[in-house]
C-alpha cells in the first residue's frame, strides 16, 4: 500500500501485509527537524499507523541530519504459523533388500542388507512435536491470526518401547520392523518367498517362514524356529529353534545343516545334518546325520538308504540298507558332539605328531649350524624358536591325548541306544558304543542293542 500527501515533502508506505510502514523524501530539500517531525507525525496519525512506531529513532535520525530515504518508521509483529508435528522413520519399513557394497567397489549380491532387521534399542522412529505459532500485530494495530500446528499420536504396536519424553521409539527385542496401517511394530517373524537372488543370505534374531524354498548356495541363519514351506538344496541352514521341511532336503552333497531343536522334514538326501533334538522324517538317503536325540524314519517308506547315521538314543525305522548291498553305517549311544569332536581331535593328533617329529629332525641341525658358526647369532636364534615350538607342541599333543582318551573311554562305555526295524539288510554296520555288528543276512521284525559288551539282535513279533 502507497500513500502519500502533496502537502508534505515525503511519502509514508505501508507494506502489502501491513507489517511495516517506510518513510520516503519526495523533496531534495526537508524543512529544519523541529518542523517536519510534527509533519510526519501527522501524517502517521492520518494512516492510522499507530503500533511498532520508531519515533525516536526518527529524532535521532533528523537531529544527526542523516538521510531520510528508506526509512522504516514503523513495524509490526508478524504471526508465525505453527508447524505440525513430524515423524521420520529411521528405518526402511519397505523391508527391501540392497546389495552389500564392499570396500574394494565389488557387490555381494548374496549376503544382503536386510534393511528393515533390526536390534534391541535400535531407534525406530523420531517424532518432531508441533510449534503452536502466535497472531500477528500490523502497524495499524490489527490482530492477524496465526494458523496453529497439529500435534500427531504415535501408533506403534508390540516389541517397541517408547521414550519418556514421548518422542523416540525403540526396539524392544531383535526382529522385523513393519508400518502396518500406520503403526510401527518389531516382528519376530520374517516372511520371505524364498531364499534367492531376491532375498541373498538371511541373518535374523527370530523366527523364519520361507514360502517356498532354499536355493542352493544360500545360507539361513536364525534363532528361533525355521519353517520351509518347499524345500532345502545344497545350502547352510542354522537355527537354534525347531526346522520343518515340508518338502524335504536335496543337500546335493554341499548341505550344512545345523539344527538346536528338533527336524521335522519329508525326506533327506545327499545332506549333512546335526540336529540337537529329535528327528522325524519318511526316509534318509545317502546322507551323514547326527543326531543328539533320538531318530524315526516312517511313513509310506521309512528307509534308511546309504551313509553315517548316528543317534544318541534310538533309530526307528521300517527299512535299513538295501537289497543292492549299498553301505550303511548306524551309529549309536553317544551324544553326536563327541562323535565330531572324536573325528577333530583325531586329526588335530596327527597332525601335532607330524609337526612334532619335523621340528625333532630339525632342531640337531640347528644345533650344529649353531656350534659350527658361533659368530652368527642367528644360528642361536632360530634354534631357540624352534625349541619353544617344540615344546609348545608337546604340551598341546599331551592335552589332546588325554582329551582323547577320554572321550574314547566314554565311547566305549556306552552302552544305551537301539535300533528298533522291520527289516535290514546286509553291509549294514551298527556301531553302538566301541562295539560293532555287522549285517551278513537280512533281518526282519528285531531290536538291535547292546547287552554285557556285544551287540545282539532280538526278533519281536509284528503287529
């Protein structure tokens, strides 16, 4: 807004919002400050601009004889507007996987970034409270509301705490982050399609539900309980809790299954397994499985086919071995950590004896080497590595030797464990304990079990 008196040597504008009114010389020449104060003074009162006056500072201004030009003799107080309240995730709830950028620039297509897995007390989403705002006061005294912010409330569901100040929310166990109709939960369940190219590797602290299957090459690892709805191929799976299979393992001889629960699982094939609890399945086909608990192979076959079987407690089974004389090696009484770490130590023995008798052969032509050039300090050197070794040795070879014999002495007083069939047939080897029974003709309708140190075979009748 302009406004201006042809009686007076200046003009007054007001601004568009009326916040400000500026004070503009219209003549090159100003009457003496005692006489054009009251002129301006006037022509405010005219305007009606009557609040944010500068009217000492205008004094000053014409007392000093500064230039008038510009000069903002009135201000108003603008209304700000509240601001509403925000949110920002903190967290992709997508749950869209992104290829792992390594260091060197190469991507891991395999081993993903599982974006919406989170940890316990990770921050999940910070809300920014709303600013109320304040009215406005124009320099013609006019009230101008402000538009005031809208506060939000949090919707958030199980697994999630929220700060005391009402404005963080966090993880409370490790799980899935999800934005379901607007409320942010942590879900200890992950639902995939199938484990691929689309998904790379899993990583999670719950439970799994994949829709179809495993590929090979992939790898599952989770904490709580692990269900296929297809099947497992030549992957690594380890879970702490139960694993179910509905369609059963093709390990294609590449498999590493580890299982703390118990294995629930059509069939088994060409895999490697160790399972801490129990397993149920309709058939085991040239496979190594371990098992801690106990073993029941039934259903339409219920066959034991070719492999390493071992069992804590019991295997039951329709079938063992084949007509066609395939090797099936039964092994039973021990917990199948001892098995494994028998077959560790077995190895980690030999090869300390190898090292030992090198360092042996070694250390006399050090010890020449040494006598022959005393001058050469490095002779000594070496020789004195060399005998530290040595002796390191020893004492790591004599900690496994006992730990072996240990674990052989428990072997062989294992007693418990039986085979329970309908029928098995020969080059089967039932291991229980350090006893061994060979199969040379088939059996039908027997337990198997281990009574005063030998292996015997007991017919039971067939219901």
């Amino acid at each position: 807004m302009s406004t201006e008196n042809s009686r007076t040597p200046f003009s007054i504008r007001i601004s568009d919002d009326y916040y400000t009114a500026t004070l503009y010389r219209l003549d090159s020449e100003l009457p003496p400050p005692e006489d054009l104060f009251p002129l301006i003074v006037t022509e405010l009162n005219r305007l009606n601009i009557i609040f944010g006056l500068k009217l000492d500072a205008l004094k000053e201004t014409l007392t000093i004889g500064d230039d008038l030009e510009d000069f903002i003799i009135a201000e108003g107080e603008r209304h700000r507007n509240g601001t509403d309240a925000y949110v920002v995730h903190c967290v992709n709830f997508e749950g869209i996987s992104k290829p792992i950028i390594s260091d060197d620039g190469s991507v891991d297509f395999k081993n993903l970034l599982q974006v919406s897995a989170v940890k316990s007390g990770d921050t999940l989403a910070i809300k920014t409270p709303c600013k109320i705002g304040f009215d406005g006061i124009t320099v013609t005294n006019k009230s101008i509301k402000h538009r005031p912010g809208k506060e939000l409330t949090w919707k958030y569901g199980e697994n999630v705490n929220i700060s005391e100040d009402g404005l963080t929310l966090t993880a409370q166990d490790n799980g899935i982050a999800k934005l379901i109709n607007g409320r942010i939960t942590v879900s200890q369940l992950i639902e995939v399609d199938e484990v691929g190219p689309k998904t790379g590797n899993i990583y999670f602290g719950g439970d799994v539900h994949v829709k179809n299957s495993v590929l090979n090459g992939y790898t599952v690892h989770c904490d709580g309980d692990l269900t296929i709805d297809g099947v497992i191929e030549g992957c690594t799976i380890k879970t702490k809790g139960n694993l179910t299979v509905s369609r059963g393992i093709l390990g294609h001889e590449g498999s590493d299954i580890v299982v703390g629960g118990n294995l629930i699982t059509k069939f088994i094939e060409n895999a490697t397994l160790y399972v801490k609890g129990e397993i149920e399945t309709g058939e085991i086909v040239n496979s190594k499985v371990l098992c801690d608990s106990k073993i029941v192979v039934k259903g339409k076959k219920g066959l034991i086919i070719g492999g390493e079987i071992t069992s804590k407690y019991m295997i039951e089974a329709n079938q063992i071995g084949s007509r066609l004389g395939v090797i099936t090696t039964i092994s039973l009484g021990v917990d199948a950590s001892i098995i494994l770490e028998l077959k560790s130590l077995k190895e980690s023995v030999q090869d300390l004896k190898i090292l030992e008798s090198r360092l042996k052969a070694r250390i006399p032509v050090l010890k020449s080497n040494a006598l022959l050039q005393p001058e050469v300090g490095i002779h000594e050197d070496i020789l004195k590595q060399y005998e530290d070794s040595l002796l390191s040795t020893q004492i790591d070879l004599e900690e496994k030797q006992k730990r072996l014999e240990h674990l052989m002495s428990t072997l062989k007083n294992a007693n418990q464990g039986q085979v329970k069939i309908n029928s098995i047939f020969p080059d089967t080897m039932i291991h229980i304990g350090n006893s061994k029974y060979f199969v040379d003709k088939a059996l039908t309708a027997c337990i198997i079990s281990k009574t005063d140190d030998q292996i015997i075979a007991i017919g039971i009748e067939k219901k």
